[in-house]
C-alpha cells in the first residue's frame, strides 16, 4: 500500500481501511503474546500502514 493509492480514496474509505488496519495490528500483537506469530516484521509493516493512512486523512482534512 503506497500514499499514492491511498490519497485516490475517499475519506470514509480511509477510515474503514484505518479500522481493519486496527483490528489487524490487535490481532498481529495478540499473536506475539501468545508466541504464535512467526512472521514479526508484519507488526512493523502494519504500523507503518496506519501511519500512512493517518498521514493521508490528515492532508485530506488540511485541504478542506
């Protein structure tokens, strides 16, 4: 997911994406708790695709 893609979408798109990116990340740090997760890089990963979509919203909500 790149901030190109995610600034051609609306705002409650982003939104939604921004709550399963959530949810995802509570499940990813669940899974790291409990010593199931073998893949630990997806927590950065998915961090960092927050953080975009949050960047995004931002910018959206400035140009208004």
């Amino acid at each position: 997911m790149n901030a190109k893609d995610l600034s051609a979408k609306s705002a409650t798109e982003l939104d939604r994406e921004l709550g399963e990116l959530y949810k995802t990340h509570f499940s990813l740090r669940m899974q790291k708790a409990t010593q199931q997760l073998t893949n630990t890089s997806q927590l950065s990963k998915v961090r960092r695709d927050i953080a975009r979509v949050k960047t995004v919203l931002a910018q959206k909500a400035a140009s208004k």
